[in-house]
C-alpha cells in the first residue's frame, strides 16, 4: 500500500522500482553465497507473478536463514587489534507510530532517524560513499533513500534509474552484497547484514568487481515494522578509523 | 464475486461496547470533548491534548480509499479468497483505518474511490467493518 500511494502521489512507477532489484541482482552476481545469483532485467522483474499490487515476486526479498556478528570495541581495544577497525560517526533511531489514524505511508522513521545520524556525524548525503539501505521490498528502499535526503520527496522513482545504485561506479553504490532482494534476509534480521557489508565496504574487503573505491564514509540502515505507518527506523554512519 | 473470510478479532478488555456496536451496524469512533480530534484506534485518552474527555459517536460510514493492494496471495483462511482488496480507507471524519474493500472487481479499484460502510458478521458477537464502493449502494433497491 506504501508503494500504491507512492505511486498515486508522485508517479513513480514499477519499472523504478524494478531498477532497484536489477542492482542488487548485479551485485549479486558476484556473491557465491547469495541466494539468487542470476542477473534479472527490469522486464523480467514486470513479467514476475504479482505478490500484492503492485509488487511483483521480484520486487520481494528472500527469506532464508542467516546470521551475523559484530565486535564493538573501545578506541583503545580497537587500537591493538590486527584487523582495520571503522569508527561510528553518527546514529540516529526514530519510532513512527499510527499518528493517531492519520498515517502517511509516504514517509519513513528515516526522515527523523536520517537527519540525527548526519549531525552527529558532521556528515551530509553528498559525502556517503557507500549505502546499505533494507530492503524487504523494493518500495522500502525507494522511500528510505528519499527520507536519507539523498534526493527529494517523491524524485526516488528518478534518482534510482540510470544506475545510480550499481556498484562500483554508480552516484550511490547499495548493497554490494546482493541485499535482502538478492542475497539472504535472516527472518526479522536483515539489518545485521547491512552494517556488516557497510564494514567490509570500509575495509575494502568487499567482493572485488563491487569495491567502491576509496571507500571512506557508509551509512546502514535498518527498518522494522509496518514500512512507513508503524515502524522503526535506525541509520548509523560509519568512516575510516582515522584516529 | 468471492466473499471474503470474517475471522472474529481478538477481544480485550474494554471493547465490549464497540464491538457490540458492529453487531448493530454501527462503527463507533471516539471524539474528544475537549479538542474536538476524532481519536482512531478508539482509546479513552486523546493522543492530541492528553484529555481523558472523551466519548463515543456513530461514524458517518462514508470515506474514500487512501491506498490499497490487490492481494494475490493470501495466508490462511484468506488463501482461497485471492484476489482481494486490502485498504486504507479515510473516514470522513479523517481518520485512515485499514480495511477490505469488498463487492466489487478488484481490478476497479482506485485511490480515490468513494466508499461506504459495510458489516460482515463474525458468528461470535462481533461484525467486521469493510467498505465497498458507494456506486454498488446506489445500484440497490
């Protein structure tokens, strides 16, 4: 329904969306642990059977089992580590209830939990280098990205085309590593897999043809709940531990 | 046309009187008496000024659809039922409340779409509010 009313609102339409799913598909693609591996075209997204209008198979993540891990350290601990650390920037956490049946499924928790992360992090959308955004559904994404700020309300239908999400030399390389869409989506857990990709992005240990180069600031971001009427929503900004 | 499952909602305390009411034909909507909000889900405190001033009023029935899907594949009950309409309709008194839209083509479904209250009943003391195209209303005897 938050994709319907998207639609009605801005005209986005389903080949926008598709282009979501066709950039984690390429990314993917280099994945040998990702669940779905094959390269899809936006056609092949439409021509997928309709799960719920107008979101087609495609445009759904998968579900699979999974997990993750993530050491958390002091500075001090992380300076007698071996491994490359990365350093939290910036975090940002937003609650979005029911507004009192006045819902606006439009908007996302990432319109307040974006903005804290970013002044936090003295950071702004034009400096991120990498994005890991949740991806339950390809509308998900779409509405994240123009809650970030990344572009403005109701133009994430444009920004998403002409490849902007593809690794590794797309405006905003997302997901390297096929994403909830494409690579796994652990139950209710699909956030720990973003900040973990967003780390090996830093560390430029991601898989090789979607390293973006010189990888300094990534921003993850994790959505729970019903998208965009009663949810949650948590952004974290990660950069290079230069200290 | 398919008729949708009417599976009874679960109960709690303190719903007696607006579940009774659906049995009746009647969608209750809480109002506050201090600042006029119209409160959706019902609640005895206004979420806008904190009153507890509140009481009940009959909605008007009538609303329009705020979004909706055609969902293709259902769970449960609702798996033989596909295709149907899930909603959020705006009352008219404002609030959204989510919904099926009922008796009519799936396909013929819109944002937009002006809309009227319906009840199917439960079995067990409780009916369930949907909406259907004010069109279909105005077709009947």
């Amino acid at each position: 329904m938050a994709a319907m009313r998207h639609m009605h609102e801005y005209g986005t339409t389903s080949a926008q969306l598709a282009q979501i799913k066709v950039a984690a598909s390429l990314h993917a693609h280099h994945n040998p642990n990702a669940l779905l591996q094959n390269v899809v075209t936006v056609d092949e997204v439409l021509s997928s059977p309709l799960v719920s209008d107008p979101l087609h198979r495609l445009d759904c993540c998968v579900v699979t089992d999974g997990g993750g891990a993530l050491m958390v350290v002091s500075a001090e601990v992380a300076h007698t580590l071996s491994r490359t650390c990365v350093a939290v920037l910036g975090h940002g956490e937003a609650v979005k209830g029911t507004d009192n049946g006045r819902i606006d499924l439009t908007r996302t928790g990432a319109a307040w939990s974006g903005p804290a992360a970013f002044e936090q992090a003295g950071v702004t959308p034009a400096d991120i280098d990498y994005v890991s955004i949740y991806d339950s559904f390809t509308i998900t994404v779409l509405e994240t990205l123009e809650d970030l700020g990344f572009c403005d309300k109701g133009d994430g239908g444009r920004f998403v085309s002409d490849g902007t999400l593809v690794a590794p030399y797309g405006r905003l390389p997302f997901n390297t590593d096929g994403g909830g869409l494409c690579n796994n989506h652990p139950s209710n857990r699909g956030g720990m897999t973003k900040v973990i990709e967003a780390v090996r992005q830093l560390r430029g240990e991601a898989n090789e043809a979607v390293q973006v180069p010189d990888c300094q600031i990534a921003l993850a971001h994790g959505t729970g709940g019903s998208l965009a009427a009663r949810m949650g929503s948590v952004t974290v900004i990660l950069g290079q531990d230069d200290s | 046309v398919i008729s949708l499952p009417a599976p009874p909602p679960p109960r709690d305390d303190g719903d007696e009187e607006f579940w009774t009411a659906t049995t009746e034909g009647r969608l209750l909507l809480r109002r506050c008496d201090a600042c006029g909000t119209v409160i959706w889900y019902p609640r005895p405190i206004c979420p806008s000024c904190h009153s507890t001033d509140t009481s009940w009023t009959d909605a008007s029935g009538m609303g329009t659809v705020y979004s909706f899907t055609v969902v293709r594949r259902g769970v449960g009950r609702f798996a033989t039922a596909v295709p149907y309409v899930f909603a959020y309709v705006e009352l008219a008194e404002g609030p959204r409340v989510m919904t099926n839209v009922v008796d009519c083509d799936p396909e013929t479904v819109y944002i937009g779409m002006p809309v009227e209250l319906v009840f199917h009943d439960t079995g067990e003391r409780s009916a369930l509010y949907r909406f259907r195209p004010t069109s279909v209303g105005q077709q009947l005897p």
